[in-house]
C-alpha cells in the first residue's frame, strides 16, 4: 500500500500540531509490523530546507514538495502566480489547492507511480482541485482520497462567533473545504463526537457518514519529562494554546481574575505562554487584567521549547477551548503527569470517554466561573492516571487497494451541441467555420439566433448542422430552453457565441461523465482571449458547486458547458435574469447540490471583455432571496447589500505606440495645409513624431494603427523639442468612425461629438519632457488622432515642436 | 563493503553452467573485454571472465555487456514478484526467462518483425542473443523507440561495418551518443533535466516521461494542440512505428 | 528561447484538402508570410513553419531531421524562398542526401523583381538547381519558365480551404463587399474602392485598409473599416459578403480568391491567365481587364451581382465546378511535379 500524506506542517521543522502528527504517523510506521509505503507531499520549500527535511525523514519516509506556480509551465499555475486569475478572492484561495494538485502529480511521477491513497486536510481546502481532477477522470483514478478532520476553519468560525470579517475571501475559502470533506472518499476523524460535531455543523446525510473512519491516532511525548515533582499546594496556572477566539484564553484570564479576587494572597501565577496573529484580540485580552494583578497575571510570547516545557512541568494545565479535533497538547500534558483542567462542554472533551472527570482530567462547565472553581479544586487534586492513548490500528493498513471504476464507454455521438449568443450573419458564418474544425465537428449542431437577423422563418439543416431562426430581434432564453428539451437528449453542449472549445475538451468531457454517472455539469476554467489580437492574457476560474461562491458570484461555471437537461428542466432559465440568465441558472443549480464538475485546467476560451462585470447586486439578492424562501428564513435575503466585482485582471495590459505606429501618421487638419513646411514629420534625431500646430488652427495627424476597445487610460510621453516656442497644448482623440472635414473643425472649435473622445488639452513648456496620465474608458474599437494647438493667448507658432515619443495605452 | 561467498553462484547460474547450452551462447550476452574494463588493473581475473563474473562481477553490480540494465532487470523481477535475495543473479535471470536486458529492446517488436520476415529462431538461444548475433543479416525492427534508420543517419559507416546500432549505441560514451530517436534530443534533455550519469533516453523512457520531462523543445506545443501532457502520450510521442 | 518550428500547427492543417499520395510530403514554408502559408496550409502533406526573422538554430534543424525521418517524408517542397530557407535545404540535403527530394515552389511574379530579394532568391534557386541540392522548381505562376527556362514548364495549382458542405449554410449579406487588399501600389486599392462605391448594388463595403486621401475626392460614405482578420474568423467574415474585391495590378493566383471561392463567395480578380480555366464560366465573369479603370470593374460587380441574385443558383453552381476541378487538378499539379 502507498500512502501521501499532504501537510503544510512537517515537525520538527514546520511547527504546529498538524504537523506533530505526520511525525507520529510516520514513527509508528516505521515500528508497524505492516508498514506502509509511507510519502508525505508538503509546500513549496527551499532546496536547502528541503534536504534537512529529506535527511531527517531518510528511511522512514520519502518526502516530496510542491512546486513553486511560478516554475510550472501551466497556463493556470501561472495566472494564479501572476495574479491574473480571476475571481482575485476565490484565485487567492486556489493556489494551495493547484498547488498541492501539481505537487501530487509531481510526486507520483518521483515514486514511478500512482499512490494507493492520498489523506488531504479539511483545513484551507487544499484538496479541491485534487478531487475535482479525479471527479473529471483526468488524474488519480486509482487512488482513494481520504480527507482527515484536523479543524476546518469553516467550524472553527462557528465556535469563534462574532470574529471574522465578511467576504468572498473567506467564503471561497470555506467552499473549498467544504469541497474536500464532502468530496474525499474517505473522512478521518480521531474522536466520535468531534465527528458528529462536523456531521452537525456541515448538515452532512447518512450517506457521508458511511465513508467516516474514526481512529485514535499515534500520540508520542518526545519531551524528556524527566523527574516530575508533586506541584505542591500552590500551583501556577499555564494557558499555552494558541491566542484565538475559539482557544478562549478571556476565560482563563477572567478566571485567574476571579480567583484572585477569592485567594488574594495565593502564590501561584497565572501564565498565558503563547503566540498569536490578531495583535488588537491580543491587547484586549491583555486589558482583561486589572493593573493590581498584572504580576499576577502574566503574558509570556517568546520562549523556547525548554523554557515552556519547564514552566508546563510546573503548572496545572487548562485548555479551556470550546472546540478540539484532539488536541495533542492535552495529551502530552496528561502523559507529563500535570494536572489538565478541560472544558467540558468541549466536543473532544466533554464527549469523549477517554477523557474521565476527577480521574485523569478535571472538566468545567465552559463558563470561566465555573473554571475558576475547578481551579480550586485543582490545588488539591492529583491525576490519578494518565489519559489513554492507545493508537488505534491506521485505516490505510486495513485499506484494500481499490482498481478505480470501469469505467462505462460513453458515447458522446448523440449530445448535440447548442450554440447561442450570435449576434449577426457575419457572426455565425465565423461560428459555423470555427465548428466545422472544433471538436464538435462530428456532433449534431444547431445555431439559434433571431429569424429577423436571418431574414428567414425556417430552419436550414444540412447534415448534422442547423440554423434555427428565433422570434423576434433577440433570442429569449425561454425559447432556448424549450428547444434544449425538445431535442430529447439526456445531455447538451451549450455555447455561448464568444466561447469556444479546446480541442480536448469533448475527451475530457466525456471522461467526467464516464466517471460520473450523477453528473449535471461540466466544464472548465476559461483563458481569455483578445479577439483582436489573438494574444491570451489571464484565466477566469470557474468556482462550480462552491455554494458561497455561487450565492456571492456569477463564477460557477463558463456558458461553455456540458449540461444534463433535466437539470435544464428543474431549475430553468430565468427571463428576469436578463442577460445574466445562464449565470443565474448556473448558480441556483450549485446552490441546489447539482453535480458541477470543474476540470481544474483550461479546456474553454473566451473572446474576454475586460470590463464584463462578474455579477451585479440585483442578480445576487435575487438569488439570495430565492435560496432564503426555499430554506424556509423568516429573514428577506433580497435586502442583503452585497459587493459586486469587476472582472478586470489585476494587470492590464500596455500597448504602446512608438515610432511604428507613428511612422503611418498624415496630417488631415488642417487641410489643405496653408504653410509651406509639413505640420506632422517623424524626426527620429528628435524622439518621435513632430506635430506643428500653427495659428488659427489645431493641427491634427491621424495614425493608421486602429486600438482595440475598453481602453482605460493612457500614458502621453510629449518633449517640446525647442527654447524658442511659448509652449505648446496637446491631446488625443479618438474616434468610434473616421472623422471627416466637418467633424474635425467642429472638433477643432471644440464641440464635443458622439463616440469621439478627446482628452483635455495639455501644455508642454518649451525645452521640456512632460508624461501625462489620461483617463480613456473607451467601449469601441478606435481611430487614433494627436492633436496639438497653440495655448491661449499665444500667438507666435515659431518652433513649436511637440514631439510625440510614446503612447502607452492601459487596457 | 558487501561480504562476497568464494563461490558465489546461484543454483540457477549452477544449472545455466551444467546445461547444454554451448559456450558461444553464453558467451553472446557477455563481452569478456567490456566486462575486463570495468576492473581495475590489479583485479583482472585469472579464471575465465564469465567464472569471475559471475562469482564475483555480478555481485558488484558490473555488467556483462553494454547492453544490459541490470536496473531494468531488477525492475523486470521486482515486477514478476522475485524474491531478490544476494545470490539472485540478473544474468542468470534474464537467460531463464528469455527476457529483455534493455529497454530500448523489445522481445515482442523483435519477435514478431522476425516472424513476418520468415526467419527461424531456435527455442534454445534467447531474443537477445539472436538479436546480438543475427541482426545485421536481417535488420528487422526491435525496438518502439530505437530509430535503426535515424541513428545509421548519424553513423552511416554503421551500415557497411555490420554492427549491431543497438550495441554500438551503448559502446559509445554516453556524451558522444548520436541520437538514435528522431523525436528526442539527448543534448536537450540532459541540459534541462539531467546529466550524463544515465542515458538520457533510457532515462526519459524510466523515469523522465513520469515526471512529465519532454523529449525536445517543440514537444509542448506539438502534444497542446490536442491532447494533454501525459507520460503515455509522451511516450507515444516518441514512439517508432515499425510497420 | 526556442525558434521558431511549428511542425502541423492547427492553422497549417484545419482546413487542408485530403488526397492520397502526399503523407510523405513535406511542405517548409515562413510562418509571417502569410499568403505563401494558407497556400500551404491547404495543401495535402505535412507542414512546417520556420522564420526567417528569428532563422534557426541546431535544435530547430535537429527537430526538422527528427520529423523528415520519423514520417518517413521522401519529397520537401519549400513554399517560398529565404536565406533561412536555403540554409535549411543544403543541411537537408546534406544529412538525408538521395533519400529525400528537394522541391522549390515560388509566389513570384516578374513585377516583383523590384525588390531586389526576389531576384537574389531567384539566383540562388538556380546554383542549388545546378548543384543537384533542388531537384525542380515550379512556379504559381503560370509560365514562369518564360522567365526563368529552369523552372518546370506547368503551373503549380493552388489549393482552396477545404471547407466541406458547410459553404452550403452561410448566410449572405446582400449589398456588402469585402476589400482585403493592402494599400500599396500593385494592390490596386483605391481602383477597387471607387469600382465598389460606384456600384448601386452594394450599400457596405468592408476594408480591412484605409484608402488614405480618397475621403478627399470622394464621399466614403459607404466604407466601413474593420480589423484584420484570419483563419476562421476571415473565412466566416467572407462567407458574410457579397463580393470580395481583389482585382490587382499583379498576381499570381491569388489565396483570397480561393477562400472566398471556398465558403461561396465570389471574387473579382485580374486575368489570371490559367491555361487549365480558359474557358471556365466563373473566370469568365469575375476577371476583369481593364484594371486600371473603376468604370469596368463596376460593370463586372454589377454582372456578378446580378447572376448571384438569380434564383437558379448559376453562381453557386459554377464555383462549386470550378473549385472541384481546381483542388482536382491541383492535386495532379503537384504529383506531377513532385514525381509521386
């Protein structure tokens, strides 16, 4: 049996508890009398790390690492390593998952083959993208994905109540360990209750407690505990959790407080040894100390391991946090003989048999009364044994290894393809080539747009292709939806007219449902595309059954997709979303549980409009409501203000004009030229592109080269090139159509004119360079003009050289 | 350093010697001067060198002959479900069981092209052995990545000295190798992925197409356009078709 | 950073028309040249595109041989001529000697002798002609060897895109023209635009390049400027036009013609003087003479628009003839001058 274990805590070099297991896991491996070939795959780490890691674990374990995104040569990897994937909240979450998913096929590679079994954590969710490629049928078909319960951040938020900040951060963040509790094959708790905990709090069915094993995992005390005196009458008190929320450090503090305000003179101290991230929590647990107590009471953030060690063998424990999934502290302090103080209404306290009030623990009621009177009695009370952990045999050596499914053969012959979105003839010709070379060549293909853009009422067909005129001038999602079920197919390819295909896409779809007989969607993350230049530049990540996502964003899935139809039918698609109808439809069919399987790699383009808004306020409270109603809420979801995003990557991209695009300048005004010199000349001993404005006129050149549209702003580098001018003004125009001799002299007197956008004139003092930002927000395709003028109230145009060295433009 | 038996051959070895195999079959699959250059001067054997190699040689990891992997052979037997315990013996092994010694031959590929060709081949003497001995008069396929007709490009004296390409590849220094797959560039691989410590071929084909390593520089584009980087489709990428 | 060595990009082979015999053919061609690429992009056999801006380096020439052996390729046609070009084709010729046959197919006319690269390719076919490293030349233009006796006597047919039966469904924009021309002087731009702007029965025309300083003389009233186009999206975009203008001052057989015969579209063109089309019907009506003079194009618009707007489907019905027997005796072409 091959077993990786996924870890981002390694100890003894990666701190944490997390990562004091995989240490335990692999020692009692390594003593096992059927061991496992045991792996373990941890983040990204430095060669020379990586080597202390590898050196330590020689014999026992192969390690292995993630790879940095930033070397992989994947066009996901690299968006997500260059910010250029979109959502930017969900895309911060998904590095670890890509990252993990890239690491695990690096590792089977290394050990020349796939692992029987992979353990993921719930925590971060860092599994997702390794269950969705195994969901796809792309990877790991023949391993088993276990998911262990350390903490999912998602419970501990409902144990910290009242602490965290809203946002689609950290509601993807929550979604994707959803995705791996959910989604594992396997669940690994260490104690029933903390598993019935998880049951509760992800309203999880019967079915996914099937696949739950619970085991007692392998607890060793490495600390040399030495001779462990009798802590005397007068015991210190240690709190040495973490400092957070759901850790509850306040009630220990309030009641060391209480305590002391009962026993003034007692001796003892009161020691919170810990660390934590939220320094404004921490000085607000600080401020819980009154002045007189603060010798008392004491804080302690830098130690080392000896020092805590010696001041734990000195103390009576307490933990009194509200939530554990084991916690090894507890244990370690058990079998260090000091006396542990536990809150009973702890999951892994309370509920669980091992732990035996006034025997091994003492256990308070949660409420720091209730502590501080247990503290009493613990002056007196001595453990009178030592907490069991007797290791539970692993699951994975009782694991039988598993052949992945056969797969059933499916035919994709018979799922029709149907495209929508087009917007003119010009438009589905161009769609009717680009099918004729796609992978849906061979599939049954129907165009849908409006008879009245197709002058006709009839369906033309030819072969396996159609082109089904619609009603009206624009096609109504309701007609769509009723042709989709007309067909009669159990699945549809839908295609919106700015998406399209990668050639494996059809493979990989049918390999999603070979694997997946439930499934309702799949498709894939979307590169998008300049349609006018055919460069790529950033990735929109499709977030599928994510719920949060889906009640927060139109992300669930591109209108590029393999849909079932009767999932069509069930939710349908909402004329009142307008055009946001497919997003709509998308989300309510995660936000019912539809089977969406996002294959985590590129299989969609898109024809990318970087201003396309992702979502809009009214579609998201529309969609709240509804999931609202349909759970029964007294509260009106419709009234939630929610943020809308939009979906512009964080880079943009730069197109820069230089002597290239200045060489095709002519001058059209004023026209004719009423001087004897030409007005517009590329000097390259000058720096660029000489526009000459003479008086009486704006002197105004064209350039040949056309810009694409949505260009946000740019950057005007201008020299006057001479001493001897007094200044010249200067300006971009540009303009949706060619301007003609009428548009330019109304321009010229400065009349504004539709779908012409002229930014404000500038002055260049003589003898000087001058770079301006210009605000564009141009939505059409433009002809590009420079202008250039006399400032007010000047007269003379003698050497006046403004000389245009480069246009950065900001799309 | 590894205690050696005086006498250290296995029973299977032991039954290799006593059988009626002639010499000159044993002697196909061991070179007795490629395995004397792999011992230092003061080490060269008194006895026949197939004797000390098998007694000795083999227990140290040397090789008979430049075509054999004795890594490959392990694998071979690691796979088979062979208990490999310090008197198993690759050489013997491999003689048994008429198995490939190299990945870059194939027994089916080779056995089957000699079929279709009409040449006879005794059920006594191994595919490899008929293949050292017997290839340079008939020159059918034996391998689905080694290019006899891309590699003899490189050498064409090959072709009118009678050598065997496969053997003459694995006698070339590694670094002086000429390419012997028209879709893999050693020099390339081995600045982008590994050193010379293996054959970059025999190791793309191990290991490197595992890791997804790709056999030129134009691989990724050629495999994108439509299929996806697999370590079955890069080898399939390399592939020969010897039909 | 690697050079450039697209071995059967999508580009070079989606659209390529399939006749048996060419699978050990090889086709090198530039990858910015973009006339000489759709011609062999449509084309039957392998595809290589190199660059003669970046050249090639010793992995590119290594990949080359790794690709002319593995396919077992027996004939090169190297579509155009460069200096990279030629280096490749003495390293071939060199490593692969007998065994591989070296064809040289040239997109020149005389009128481009101006330009002083043409001719020096020229000369340089012509040593490599004698030196026994080229074994033919063959020319697109027909009766080339009036220019150069060495170069075989037939013409070499090009190819249309193969787009199938789907030509059958595109859907036409009555009243709209397509000038995919650049503004240079042999391209005849401004001659198309007014023959186009003159004639009643188109109301749009398209142009991918401004006719600079005709907004002058003439009200462009009717021209409408869109992006350049390729591929899918070009193909798409001619199927959508009436008519796509391309009569020019010198040519060769050109490959926009070939894409708008292909998704059914007409194309008015110069004579090409196709010995193998001197009778054909569709020729017949869309060259035109006299190229200098707007009036005569517009009378040759006006008669092809008319014959595409009969009901009798004359005009589809003659380019779906004249495209059979074109790839037909392309094919033939091409097996015939490379010996197959």
């Amino acid at each position: 049996m091959k077993v990786c274990l996924l870890s981002n805590e390694m100890y003894p070099f990666l701190p944490g508890g997390i990562g004091r297991l995989m240490y335990n896991f692999c020692m009692q491996n390594a003593e096992s009398e059927t061991p496992v070939d045991l792996h373990y795959l941890l983040t990204a780490a430095s060669e020379e790390d990586q080597t202390k890691i590898r050196d330590f674990y020689e014999g026992k374990a192969q390690i292995h690492f993630c790879p940095d995104l930033a070397d992989l040569d994947d066009e996901i990897a690299k968006a997500l390593s260059n910010e250029q994937a979109f959502h930017p909240e969900f895309a911060a979450n998904y590095k670890e998952p890509q990252s993990y998913y890239q690491g695990l096929l690096k590792a089977e590679a290394e050990s020349h083959g796939p692992f029987d079994l992979v353990e993921i954590a719930d925590m971060g969710g860092w599994g997702q993208a390794i269950i969705a490629a195994k969901k796809s049928g792309l990877a790991f078909q023949n391993t088993q994905i276990a998911c262990r319960l350390h903490s999912s951040i998602g419970i501990i938020t409902e144990f910290e109540r009242y602490s965290h900040h809203p946002s689609t951060w950290f509601s993807a963040k929550l979604d994707l360990e959803r995705e791996s509790i959910l989604g594992a094959d396997i669940v690994v708790g260490h104690v029933p209750s903390v598993v019935a905990e998880n049951a509760r709090h992800y309203n999880l069915s019967k079915k996914w407690a099937n696949k739950v094993v619970v085991e007692f995992p392998p607890i060793l005390l490495d600390t040399d505990v030495g001779d462990v005196s009798d802590l005397g009458p007068t015991p210190d008190f240690a709190f040495s959790s973490r400092l957070q929320p759901f850790k509850r450090p306040d009630i220990f503090i309030r009641a060391a407080v209480l305590f002391m305000e009962r026993h003034p003179d007692y001796p003892g101290l009161f020691r919170v040894m810990s660390y934590g991230w939220d320094e404004n929590y921490i000085i607000s647990l600080q401020s819980l100390v009154p002045l007189e107590l603060r010798s008392k009471i004491v804080f302690q953030y830098e130690y080392t391991a000896e020092e805590r060690n010696e001041v734990l063998k000195n103390s009576v424990i307490v933990v009194p946090s509200n939530y554990e999934s084991l916690c090894l502290f507890a244990y370690e302090s058990s079998m260090m003989k000091r006396p542990v103080i536990l809150a009973g209404d702890c999951a892994a306290f309370g509920d669980f048999d091992r732990w035996k009030d006034k025997e091994n623990c003492l256990l308070f009621d949660g409420s720091f009364i209730g502590l501080a009177d247990v503290m009493e009695t613990a002056l007196t009370w001595r453990p009178s044994s030592v907490v069991s952990t007797k290791t539970d045999q692993p699951y994975w050596e009782r694991l039988r290894r598993k052949n992945g499914r056969k797969a059933k053969v499916v035919s994709a012959a018979n799922i029709p393809v149907v495209y929508f979105g087009i917007h003119d003839r010009y438009h589905l010709n161009e769609k009717l080539v680009r099918h004729a070379v796609s992978p849906f060549a061979q599939q049954e293909a129907h165009f849908l747009l409006p008879g009245s853009i197709l002058n006709t009422r009839e369906t033309q067909k030819l072969g396996l292709t159609s082109i089904v005129p619609t009603s009206g001038n624009e096609l109504s999602c309701t007609e769509l939806e009723q042709f989709i079920i007309q067909l009669e197919s159990e699945y549809v390819f839908l295609a919106r007219g700015d998406h399209r295909p990668r050639a494996p896409f059809l493979e990989a779809a049918k390999k999603a449902l070979s694997a997946n007989p439930e499934l309702d969607m799949f498709s894939s993350h979307t590169l998008n595309v300049d349609p006018f230049v055919e460069t790529s530049y950033g990735v929109t990540l499709s977030t599928g059954k994510a719920p949060g996502m889906a009640m927060l964003e139109s992300t669930v899935a591109p209108p590029m997709a393999m849909i079932r139809v009767s999932a069509i039918e069930k939710i349908g698609f909402a004329p009142q979303a307008g055009d946001s109808w497919f997003a709509a439809f998308t989300r309510k069919l995660a936000l019912a549980g539809g089977e969406i399987i996002i294959s985590p790699q590129v299989l969609v383009e898109a024809e990318s409009r970087t201003n396309e808004r992702s979502n809009s306020k009214k579609l998201s409270a529309g969609i709240m409501d509804d999931e609202g109603i349909r759970m029964g809420l007294a509260p009106r979801l419709v009234g939630m203000d929610v943020r809308v995003t939009n979906k512009q990557v964080q880079n943009t991209r730069i197109i820069s004009y230089t002597d290239g695009e200045f060489a095709s300048a002519e001058c059209v005004w004023p026209s004719p030229n009423p001087r004897d010199f030409s007005l517009i000349v590329l000097q390259q001993d000058r720096g660029g592109l000489l526009t000459h404005p003479i008086r009486d006129h704006i002197t105004v050149a064209k350039l040949a080269s056309k810009l694409p549209p949505f260009i946000k702003s740019a950057h005007l580098h201008l020299r006057n090139a001479s001493a001897e001018n007094q200044g010249v003004d200067f300006g971009l125009i540009l303009s949706k159509n060619i301007l003609t001799w009428e548009d330019l002299d109304r321009v010229s007197k400065g009349e504004a004119l539709a779908n012409v956008i002229f930014t404000p004139w500038q002055t260049l003092l003589s003898m000087g360079d001058k770079t301006s930002a210009v605000a564009i927000n141009s939505d059409f395709e433009a002809h590009v003009y420079l202008a250039a003028r006399l400032p007010e109230g000047v007269d003379d145009d003698g050497h006046c050289w403004a000389i245009w060295k480069e246009i950065d433009f900001f799309q | 350093m590894k205690k050696v038996r005086a006498t250290g051959m296995n029973s299977g070895v032991k039954a290799l010697i006593s059988s009626a195999l002639a010499d000159s079959f044993l002697h196909t699959l061991f070179d007795s001067n490629f395995y004397a250059q792999q011992l230092p001067q003061f080490a060269q054997p008194s006895e026949r060198a197939i004797i000390h190699f098998l007694n000795v040689g083999e227990n140290f990891g040397l090789s008979p002959h430049p075509v054999f992997d004795r890594k490959y052979v392990l694998e071979q037997a690691k796979e088979n479900g062979v208990d490999i315990k310090d008197n198993f013996s690759p050489f013997a092994y491999v003689l048994q069981n008429d198995l490939s010694p190299n990945r870059l031959f194939s027994k089916e590929i080779y056995s089957r092209h000699l079929k279709n060709a009409g040449v006879e081949k005794s059920d006594k003497e191994t595919h490899i052995e008929h293949f050292l001995t017997n290839w340079v008069k008939y020159r059918v396929p034996f391998s689905p990545y080694f290019d006899v007709q891309f590699y003899e490009l490189n050498n064409p004296h090959l072709i009118m000295s009678g050598t065997n390409p496969l053997d003459h590849y694995f006698r070339v220094p590694r670094r002086e190798r000429a390419d012997a797959n028209p879709m893999f560039h050693a020099g390339y691989y081995v600045n982008t992925y590994s050193s010379w410590e293996n054959d970059p071929l025999v190791d793309f084909i191990a290991q490197g197409c595992g890791q997804l390593n790709l056999p030129n520089p134009y691989a990724a584009q050629e495999l994108l356009s439509d299929a996806f980087i697999t370590p079955e489709n890069l080898l399939k990428y390399i592939e020969i078709r010897n039909d | 950073m690697t050079k450039t060595c697209d071995f059967n990009a999508i580009r070079d082979y989606q659209f390529a028309q399939q006749f048996d015999g060419f699978e050990q053919v090889l086709h090198i061609f530039n990858a910015d040249w973009h006339g000489v690429r759709a011609a062999s992009a449509y084309a039957p056999g392998q595809k290589i595109a190199i660059s003669e801006r970046d050249g090639l380096d010793g992995e590119a020439i290594r990949h080359i041989f790794g690709i002319i052996s593995k396919y077992k390729i027996n004939r090169i046609v190297f579509q155009a001529y460069s200096h990279v070009a030629s280096s490749l084709c003495e390293s071939i010729h060199r490593q692969f000697s007998g065994d591989v046959q070296i064809f040289v197919i040239t997109h020149v006319t005389s009128t481009q002798f101006e330009n002083g690269f043409e001719m020096e390719m020229q000369a340089l076919l012509l040593q490599q002609i004698s030196k026994g490293i080229v074994k033919r030349l063959g020319s697109v233009k027909p009766r080339f060897n009036s220019v150069i006796p060495a170069y075989w006597p037939e013409t070499i047919l090009n190819f249309s895109p193969n787009i199938g039966a789907l030509a059958l469904q595109m859907n036409t924009v009555e009243g709209t023209a397509f000038v995919p021309i650049e503004n240079s002087w042999r391209k005849n731009l401004y001659t198309n635009m007014l023959a186009v702007h003159n004639c009643e029965a188109i109301s749009t025309v398209f142009s991918v390049n401004f006719p600079t300083g005709l907004e002058k003389i003439r009200t462009m009233d009717k021209l409408s400027l869109t992006s350049f186009k390729r591929g899918p999206d070009l193909l798409g975009f001619m199927a959508s036009t009436e008519v796509v203008m391309n009569v020019t001052l010198a040519e060769c057989q050109p490959m926009t013609q070939l894409e708008a015969l292909a998704v059914g579209t007409p194309c008015m063109t110069a004579p090409l003087r196709l010995i193998e089309f001197e009778d054909d019907p569709l020729l017949e009506l869309t060259e035109v003479e006299a190229l200098d003079s707007p009036h005569f194009l517009t009378k040759a618009l006006d008669r092809v628009i008319a014959v595409g707007r009969q009901e009798d489907n004359e005009l589809q019905e003659m380019i779906d003839s004249h495209l059979e027997k074109r790839n037909l005796l392309a094919a033939l072409s091409y097996a015939e001058f490379l010996s197959l």
